[in-house]
C-alpha cells in the first residue's frame, strides 16, 4: 500500500511532534522481520518510546497485536486478525499508522480495564470485513485519521469516550458507520459516511459534540441520529440520499443544527421528535420525500433562517409542538404546506417567506399563535388558512397572488386579522362558520373575487378600518349576523363607510368611475355600490364643513332623491350622511347649487388671478343658474378703497355706479337685476388696493357664497438704475470697468402699488455702432476695450413704460506690465542671501487706467505650511512701482508678484527661487589601513565625500585637499594645498612626499554660488589621518650586535617576539639582552627557554643581539615612527637607542643629556668596542643613525626622563 505522506504530511507533523513529548530522545527502531519475526515479538523486546516499523512482507502476518507499551507502530504490513482482534491497545501515547487489518472480530481496540486510555493516534489505516472496526472504551484526547473501514457492523465505535477527534475517515458499507454512547467533547469532522446499512452517525447518552463538515450520503437508516443527546453541533455537513431522515433528534435538547445541506433524504430532512431548546439555523433543506423540518412534541426550539425549497410534504411542519420560533425561513415550492402547525399552540411565525407551496401557512386545532410580518405568495390553495384554530394573531403580513384565497379562517374564532396587505389573490379574506373575529386595518386589494367574504354563520366579527381597491366582484360582502362595519374605505374615491346594521345579506364595492352630477347639485367626491337581499343602514363620511349642506342620493341610471329610502339624513355632529337602503344601487352625497358669478377682466391685466389692473382696465360681472336652476334674479357688488367701503350710501356714485340698494343694512351696487338694469364694466379710478365683493340670487332665492377679491391699480412706469460690479474705477469724471465688470440694471416698479416689472431693455454703442435693443434676464459685460455707450429703459406688467437712459464707460483689461532682476550671486534658480531681487510693474493698454499697486509676497516654503516672510506694497498713480528685497533664509522661498490697476487687472509673476547660504560639507573619507607603505611607487587613493545642504542645495563646483606633516605626530606644517579637482570622482593620488611621518587631510568645496566651508588654518581639525610607515634595514654581523628598534610594530613587544621576527629573516638569534641601568647588570633572554625572562621591548632603549650567523645579513623591520619616547636614565650605564630618521652624533648626543660624561658604541662588524666620545673633548666623535644603539654615562643627579632626543632636533615637523 503506499504511504499517503503526501497528503497528510502536515496532519502528521502534529503527531509527531504530540508524541516526542512522551518520547525518549534515545527511541529506538525495531524493524520487522529483520530483527524479530514477528510484531508481538517486537513489541515485547521493545520499550516506551520505541519505533517499530513493520514492512511488507508476501504473506499478510497472521497476528492478535496487543500493544502495552507506550510505542508507535508504522510500515505498510497487512494483518489477517484470523477472526480475533487485530490490534489491542492497552496503552498510552500510542501510535498505529499505515497499518490493513481484516479477518478480525474488531480491527482495533482501544481498552484497559485498568485506566482511562489517552493519546492514541491511529492514523491512514484501512480495516475491512471486521464485526467491529475501530473500537474506542473509556478512552479520551486520542486521533483516528485518514483511515478506510468497511465491511463491519460498526466502523467506528466510542463508549465512554471523551475530547477524542474522529477525521478525514472514510466510512462506507458497514452496519452503523459512526457509533457514540455515553461519549462527550468528541469531534467528528471531514469523515464520508456512506452507504452504511444503518446509521450514518449516532448519538446515543452523548452530549457536547461537534459533527461538522462530514459527508453522510446514502446510508440505508438516518443520516445523522441523536438519541438523548443534548448541547451537541451538527454544522456544515453534506446529509443527502439516506433512506429516513437527514438528521433526527430523538429526547435531544439544546442542540445546534446550522448551516447543513440536508437534501434528498428518503424521509423528513430534519426531524425533533420530543426535543425541546435546538436551534435550527441556516440550513438548506430541499427535495426530501416528505417533511422538510418537522417538529413533534418538541417545545422552545428555534428554526430560524433556514432554506426549506420543493420538499414532497410540508416544508415546516409542528405537531403537538409549542412555543416555539420559526423566523426568517425562505419555505418555497414545497408540495403541500409551506408552514403548518397541527394542535400546537404559543408559537411565533415571524419574517417568513411562504410561497409557491400548496398553502403558504396553515394552522389547524392550534391557539394562541402569532403569524406576524411572513410573506405568503404564490401558493396554490390559500396564502394563509386556519381551521378550528382560536386566538391566533395574523399581523403585517403580505399575502399575495395566492390561487384561491389569501386568508381563510374555517371554524376558528377570536382571531385578530390585522395590518396585512392581501392582494391579487383568487379572493381576500372569507371567514367560514368563524365568529368574533376581529379584521382590522387590512390593505384588501385587487383580488378576483371577493376583497372579504363573510358566509353564513361567521357571526359577531368586527371590520374595522380597512381599505378596499379594485377587488373583482364585491369589495366586502357580508352574510351571517350581528357583524360589525366600521369605517371601512373604498375605491379610488376614498369613500369612508360605516354600515350601522343589516337584514339579510350585504355588499359593498368602491366606485370608480361615477356617474355625472344632476343639473343643480354637486357631488364631494363620496360613493359607494351597495347590494342587499332585504335592508342596510348606511353611513357615508365626509371631510369639511361643505358636507354639512350635502343629501344622500342614489343612482340607477338616473339620479334619485326620493323614494329608494324609509329614512334618511346627516350627522353634522359626527360628519356623516346616512340612509336606510331598501333598494340597492350607487349612494353618495350631493350639495344643492346657487347660482356662480363670475368676473371677467379685460386689458391691460397681470396676476395669476389677474390681480393687476390699471385706471383703463374694464371688469364685467357674468352670472349663470344651473340647467335646472330657476334663473338669475340679481347681481349685486361693492368696492373697499382708502378703509371705506362704497357705496358709503345710498347717493354714493362711487365709479360711476348710480344704482344703489340697502340689502340687511349693507349698501350695494346693482350690477344687474332680473333684466331691468344691466351696468356696463366697472374702472377703478384710483391707484393702489381695491377689493371688490359680488354676489348673485336666483329666483328661487338661493343665494350664492360671496365672492371677494382685491385689484391693486398701477398707473406708473417703472424706474431703472444701472450699477457696475466689481472690477470699477471711477476719477469723478471718467468711469472704468474690465470685460469681466457685471452691469447690472435694477428696475423698480414706481408708484405706491406696483405691479412688478415685465422687462427691462438696453443696447450699446462702440466703435461707431449701436446693438439692437436687447432684454435684459441677468448682469452683461463688455468684451472689447475702450468707449462704450449704454442706453436702456423698463416695462412694467401692465405696459407702463419709463423714459430712456444713456451713460458712457471705458473698459481696460490690460494688466500692470511687470520686471524682475536678481542683483548678486545667481545660479539658474539658486540664489544667496546677498542676491538683490529689483521688482519693477507699470501699466499699459489701449484705455489704462494707470495707477499700479504692486505686491510681492515671499514665502518660506521649506516647511509643511509656507511661512510669509515679507508682504511689501508700491502703490503709484502712475509711472512705475519699484519693490526690492533680499531673502535671509535658507531654502525653498515662493516670490509671488502681484501687480493690480485700480480695476484689478492683475499681473502674477510667480518664481520659487532657492536661497542657499551653506557651503558645501566636504570630509575626507577615513583612510585605512591607517599605518601603511606609501611612497611614488605606493601611492594611495584618497577620497572625499562631499554633501551640499539636500533639497537647497546649488550643487558643488569643486573642492580642494589640503594636507599637513608632522614627523612624529606632534607638531605640524601649515597646510599646503594638494589639488582642486572641478568635477567628481573626488578623488586625489597621495604619494607621502614629505616621506614617512605623519599626514592630517583636510577638503574645502565650493558651490556654483561660491559658499565654501572655512579654509584650513593652524586650529583647524583634521578630517582623515595617515601614518606613512618607516622600513628600517640593519646588518647583522656574526655573534653579538648592538641595535635598538627605532618603529612601532604591534608583533614585537618583548624578547621573545623579537627573536621569532629575526629568525624569521634567517637571522640565528640565541641571545638577547638588555642592560637594566637602574641596578647597573645585564639581563638576557634565550631562544632555547623563550618563556623565560621575555622582557619588554621599550622605544628608546638599546638592545644586545647575539647571532650565530657565519656572515653578515641584511634585515628590514617596518612600522610607525615612534611618536614619543620617555626612558629614565640612571647614574652610571645606559644602553640607549636612536630612534629618530634625523642623524645626530656622539658630541651633541652627550651634551644634550643632563651629567653626561661620556658616549660608547660596539662596532659589530669587528666585535671590538670603539674608543668612548668623552663629552667636552672633540676626539672620539661619531655619527649616530636611526637603529644604532649606544652607552651613555651619567656621573650624577639621579634619575632624569630622556625623551629620544627630540628636544635637542629640529626634525621639518
């Protein structure tokens, strides 16, 4: 069998690493056959922790495994348990993995009596025709992973078991696949489960499990079953094809069913039978044969957004089930209820969509229910149905192109059908055998049939506020007794009824289209069709005051007043009209109409309502009666001006008017009277607020409602100013604006009463020419420069028309023309603060207006915000305007010119320049090594790096090294200038001319500006150093040689290192020695013993080297020139050494060291001492060289600090 590594590796990487912790880091591997024949036999030799891979052999082992050590089992054997056990575990932390078992009674068993088992592991296995396939008892916190068993009665079986993983198993065509009793905190995901001949899985005594993301397919019982198992998750599972339920839930409580495909089961997709507290959420169950979720005896549950679709029964259905909640369910296309509820009581169905079922919702022998907020649609019977159900709450619903009825209520009472929406449906509501039934606040529209149809014996139900539209034959239609109608509204008329009491059967039905009003009486607007099989009392409402002079009529292809009624009248009190019907038709209430005057005004006229009059404008007063009226008799009016009312009396000819009559103490003109007087138009005569008030009586006395209606009369022309906006400039001769400048002409109407102005004119001349007269909508500008004529005049409303204006304007566009000139140092758009910035503005054009007001602005902009740092203003009348400045700051500045006439014309002229003050930061790059070899043959690279300020900065122009020398690194030369290099690279060729010593550099750049960093003096620090080293050659004769080692070399320190350096050159050295001047006796060192009095090597101090060469030798030693020398000097010897590249000699050597009497030399080359220098006496002089070492003789004054020499020298620095 291949291993599956590939797949599992990183399931198995946790393994491994669970179990090392158990583990001894010395396990040991066994391997079967190779070291035992058999598997018992390894276990039994191994110990805890061991590994024992078993190989494949041609032949399966024929075994009953008991493992009882804490080992792991691995390889790829197949075991043939010959109808035993397979493999028994009797042990923690155990490991069994890529074994085949069959043949066996139980593939694996995971049990000792003794204690509760942990940390098994079984993994990618295969077990097949076992009774038993993986047996887990009284085990806990273990694995089983990627494992195949089938072909047993149980695939995996737990008892007693706890916090164990069951995963990515394959468990297929066994009895039960996956078996828990009594187990708790198990995890059971990612398995198939399939075409077992019992269960998928069960539960049984097992609580707080997780059964997730499992495939559990075509098992011959239950997908998924829990018995008596509570506080369990069943989430994201596949449950389809089982032979009964998808999932069911037997005496199980507080369970978590989510977000599961239950689709395609042989029975119901979910099923509680007596379980109380689950919660069904966001599952998909669809296509089972019979229920989609069913409840029985099951109480307090939850089944709330689930997707119950075409299953073959009901998609939700509750029998003998209470209190619970079924919310947010999309249950559609199911073949018989969307939601059903048999003999269960107290529960809510709430923002449910229940459509295209055979009924949406469907109650029977269940009370005190609330179907709330649900859409019921598209159902084939009715939307929602009720039967012997009492006390149920149907409230906000929408229930809507169901095929017969949208709600139905069958032998049910005391229900509440409120607040819902039941259109397009067969028929709306019908209540059958049903009483005290309360349908409030209903929206009943656009059905077939009937909007609410109450039968016979529905008694005592009340109807109140509901609103009917368009239903097909009878808006509400009622039979049975003693039922309420209460302020119902109808059509699109809106017709408030209310139906006080009945005999018989009754109809009621919005009217749409009504009939014409009859000649001398007006409809408001109220109808109602009404049919009845004996009598109705008939209340219609109406809104205002006019109703209170309205009459019940009917309609019957004519009108009727009288002779359709036992009695009628109106409620002024309440605002109905009402009629006890005996013959049934169109009701509504009609107004009696006087006769209508009206006014008619001729020209000139203005107003909405033709308001606005002049002192010519003529009124007429026109009055009609109805076609059935009995004529006008009379028209009558009167005039209010200046707070009187005309005619004042009776000899007020006020406008003309000389027919005057006193009507209930009130004077009025007599417009016309029954044919015998006939005034012609009425003038206004004066200007301002008139109010005319005019009446007319017919002959039968009925007078209409008085009309009143004020005229304003304006006789005076409009007044027209003109204004300029901005820009505009005047001298108090002359005015000048620009071709942006808004001319804006401002007509007020004149008079004390004005009517508005109609338009206002105006044209312009320029450049020889008028324009045609334009009207004026909004402010206009002049485009071309120069003079310009305007005329322009208003026309108010009424045709009053003012006298022509005429003005002159000249028009400058052209801005200040503007100069700018930088004084001092400038480099493209650098500049320093010693740059003198010449702002100079004038103005130009064809018409300047002249004057000029130059600003500039100059902002810091180096920062976030811009600072401004100077705001400097030249105003002039005219000639040129003159600003100069210089910038302090370093960095970005904005200079922003502006350069503005008297009409603001304006000129910018913006520049960023940059000020840069700084000179260029040039350092000479460390030089290593610091100590080297330099010489025209060696020369060195050196390198500056140079920075100019970023962001500001001009850029470098160039940049010069200089250089100082110091020979022992004490005092200096001056600085002397090596080279100026114009361009980078900025490198520099140095060949140490001064020779070996001590070098300081020092770099000064130049920008393009000429900003430069201070130039090298004697304080100045140096910015790179160099030790140019010294190489020293001596001759070394055979035996003793006397020398002193005149650098600094950091690999000889003392004696020892000495010697190896020398003989490292072949030099033969076995001795060396040094003279201790403070106690006056040689001390030696020898090459034989060389951890034996390794003396310090000390700069200054002469030194006794003994060779064993048969010729002279040359040698070289290199290093640093010692930089200060401090040797104490005795009285007596003392072996010093010149350690200076300046020669001196014996004469001034003696005479420079305090009591010095005499100086002594070796002469190697002949191993004799040469005659002794007595200081004072010329003889006996010599050279001494750098490298020599001599003895010098103090005959006095203690101990005394010689310092090489160097006081005495004149060395160049």
């Amino acid at each position: 069998m291949k291993r599956k590594y590939a797949i599992y590796g990183l399931i198995l990487f946790g393994l491994v690493a669970i179990l090392a912790i158990s583990m001894p880091s010395d396990a040991a591997e066994i391997k079967v056959p190779d070291d035992y024949p058999t598997i018992q036999q390894a276990i039994d030799n191994a110990s805890n922790g061991d590994i024992i891979k078993v190989n494949t052999t041609a032949e399966p082992y024929r075994e009953n495994i008991v493992v009882n050590k804490e080992i792991s089992l691995v390889g790829d054997p197949v075991i043939d348990a010959m109808g035993g056990i397979g493999i028994k575990i009797e042990a923690n932390n155990t490991l069994v993995e890529n074994f085949t078992i069959f043949n066996g009674s139980i593939g694996i068993q995971v049990y000792n009596a003794s204690f509760t088992i942990v940390n098994v592991t079984i993994n990618n296995c295969t077990i097949y025709n076992c009774e038993y396939g993986i047996e887990f008892y009284e085990v806990n916190e273990s694995l089983i992973n990627n494992t195949q068993l089938n072909n047993t009665s149980c695939g995996i079986g737990l008892s007693s078991s706890n916090y164990n993983t069951i995963t990515n198993n394959n468990v297929s065509n066994n009895s039960d696949g996956i078996s828990l009793s009594s187990s708790w905190d198990n995890n059971i995901t990612n398995n198939i489960v399939s075409n077992n001949s019992w269960y998928g899985i069960y539960l049984v005594f097992s609580d707080y499990n997780n059964i997730t993301n499992n495939n559990v397919v075509s098992n011959n019982d239950d997908g998924i079953s829990l018995s008596s198992s509570n506080y369990n998750t069943i989430t994201n599972n596949i449950v389809s094809d089982n032979r009964w339920y998808g999932i069911r839930l037997s005496s199980s409580n507080n369970n978590n069913i989510t977000n599961n495909n239950v689709v395609s089961n042989n029975d119901d997709g979910i099923s509680l039978s007596s379980s109380n507290y689950n919660t069904i959420t966001n599952n998909i169950v669809s296509d089972n044969r019979w229920y989609g979720i069913r409840l029985s005896s099951s109480n307090n549950n939850n089944i709330t957004n689930n997707n119950v679709v075409s299953n073959n029964d009901d998609g939700i259905s509750l029998a003998s089930s209470n209190n619970n909640n079924i919310t947010n369910n999309n249950v559609v296309s199911n073949n018989d209820d969307g939601i059903s509820l048999a003999s269960s009581n107290n529960n809510n169905i709430t923002n449910n969509t229940a459509s295209a079922n055979s009924y949406g919702i469907y109650l029977e022998y269940s009370w005190d229910n609330n179907i709330t907020n649900n859409i019921a649609s598209d159902n084939s019977w009715d939307g929602i149905y009720l039967s012997h159900s009492n006390y149920n709450n149907i409230t906000n619903n929408i229930v809507s192109n169901n095929k017969d009825y949208g709600i139905y209520l069958s032998h049910s009472n005391n229900n509440n059908i409120t607040n819902n929406i039941v259109s397009n449906n067969s028929n709306g509501i019908r209540l059958y055998s049903s009483d005290y039934n309360n349908i409030i606040n209903n929206n009943v529209w656009n059905n077939d049939n009937y909007g609410i149809h109450l039968l016979s014996y529905s008694n005592h139900n009340n109807i109140s506020y509901c609103n009917f539209s368009s239903n097909g034959e009878w808006d509400l239609y009622v039979s049975g007794t003693d039922n309420e109608i209460f302020f119902c509204q109808f059509s699109s008329y809106p017709t408030n009824v209310t139906v006080l009491g009945y005999n018989g059967a009754f109809g009621l039905k919005g009217v749409v289209t009504p009939p014409a009003d009859p000649s001398g009486w007006r409809n408001i607007s109220k109808y109602i069709n009404a049919t009845g099989t004996s009598w109705l009392n008939l209340s219609i409402y109406y809104e205002n005051e006019e109703g209170d002079y309205s009459e019940m009529w009917k309609y019957n292809v004519n009108w009727y007043k009288e002779n359709w009624y036992e009695s009628k009248g109106i409620n002024t009190d309440e605002n109905y009209v009402w009629a006890n019907i005996t013959s049934f038709s169109i009701f509504a209430p009609l107004l009696d109409l006087p006769p209508g005057t009206t006014k008619e005004i001729g020209e000139p006229k203005y107003g909405t309502n033709d308001e606005w009059v002049t002192s010519l404008t003529p009124i007429w007063l026109n009055a009609t009666d109805g076609e059935s009226g009995s004529g006008v008799n009379a028209t009558y009016y009167r005039i209010y001006f200046n707070g009187q009312w005309h005619p004042a009396n009776a000899n007020d000819e006020y406008c003309g008017n000389s027919n005057i009559t006193e009507i209930d103490g009130t004077y009025w003109y007599i417009y016309f009277l029954n044919g015998s007087i006939n005034f012609g138009p009425i003038h206004f005569h004066e200007e301002c607020e008139h109010i005319i008030e005019y009446y007319s009586v017919d002959n039968a006395t009925n007078k209409e409602t008085l009309h009143n209606q004020t005229h304003y009369v304006d006789n005076t022309p409009p007044t027209t100013t003109k204004t300029y906006g901005t820009p505009y400039y005047t001298d108090g001769t002359n005015e000048w604006i620009t071709s942006s400048t808004l001319i804006t002409l401002s007509a007020n109407d004149g008079g004390t009463c004005t009517c508005g102005v109609k338009a206002t004119y105006y044209r312009i001349w320029h450049n020889g020419s008028w324009s045609n007269w334009n009207t004026y909508t909004s402010p206009f500008t002049l485009s071309e420069e120069c003079l310009h004529y305007i005329e322009y005049y208003s026309e108010d409303n009424l045709g009053n028309v003012e006298n022509v204006h005429n003005q002159t304007v000249y028009v400058d566009n052209t801005p200040p023309v503007t100069t700018k000139e930088f004084e001092g140092p400038k480099y493209s758009d650098h500049i320093t603060s010693q740059t003198t910035i010449w702002v100079n503005s004038t103005d130009d054009g064809l018409c300047p207006v002249g004057s000029v007001h130059l600003n500039v602005k100059v902002y810091n902009a180096t920062g976030e915000i811009p600072q401004l740092i100077y705001n400097l203003w030249d105003n002039v009348t005219s000639g040129t305007a003159s600003i100069n400045f210089t910038i302090p700051e370093e960095c970005e500045h904005w200079i922003n010119i502006t350069a503005i006439d008297n009409l603001g014309n304006t000129a910018w002229h913006n520049e960023t320049v940059y000020v840069d003050n700084s000179s260029p930061n040039a350092t000479v790059d460390e030089i290593t090594p610091y100590c080297q070899i330099v010489n025209e043959e060696n020369p060195i690279t050196i390198n500056v790096t140079v920075i100019d300020s970023p962001g500001c900065a001009v850029g470098v122009a160039n940049v010069t090294l200089y250089y100082r020398f110091s020979r022992y690194n004490s005092s200096f030369s001056p600085w002397i200038e090596l080279e100026t290099l114009n361009n980078s690279p900025w490198q520099w060729s140095f060949n140490a001319s001064n020779g070996s010593g001590y070098y300081q550099f020092y770099a000064v750049a130049y920008d393009l500006l000429g900003n430069h960093e201070p130039l090298p003096n004697e304080t100045t620090l140096p910015e790179a150093i160099l030790c140019v080293k010294y190489v020293h050659t001596y001759t070394l004769y055979p035996k003793w040689n006397m020398l002193t080692i005149p650098v600094k070399n950091e690999s000889i320190t003392n004696a020892k290192e000495l010697g190896n350096f020398l003989n490292s050159q072949g030099c033969n050295v076995t001795v060396i020695v040094r003279f201790n001047a403070s106690i006056q006796r040689y001390e030696s060192w020898v090459a034989e013993i060389p951890d034996k009095n390794n003396f310090e090597i000390v700069s200054g101090m002469g030194y006794w080297i003994f060779t064993q060469l048969t010729e002279q030798k040359n040698f070289s030693i290199e290093g640093r020139l010692i930089e200060e020398i401090d040797v104490s000097l005795y009285v007596g010897y003392n072996l010093i050494g010149w350690a200076n590249i300046e020669n001196t000699n014996a004469s001034t050597l003696g005479s420079n060291i305090s009591n010095c009497t005499k100086v002594g030399r070796w002469r190697a080359w002949n191993q004799t001492w040469a005659p002794e220098h007595i200081v004072g006496h010329p003889p006996g002089d010599f050279d001494i060289s750098i490298g020599d070492a001599v003895f010098i003789f103090r005959n006095k004054g203690g101990v005394i600090a010689w310092d090489g020499g160097r006081s005495f020298l004149q060395p160049p620095y």
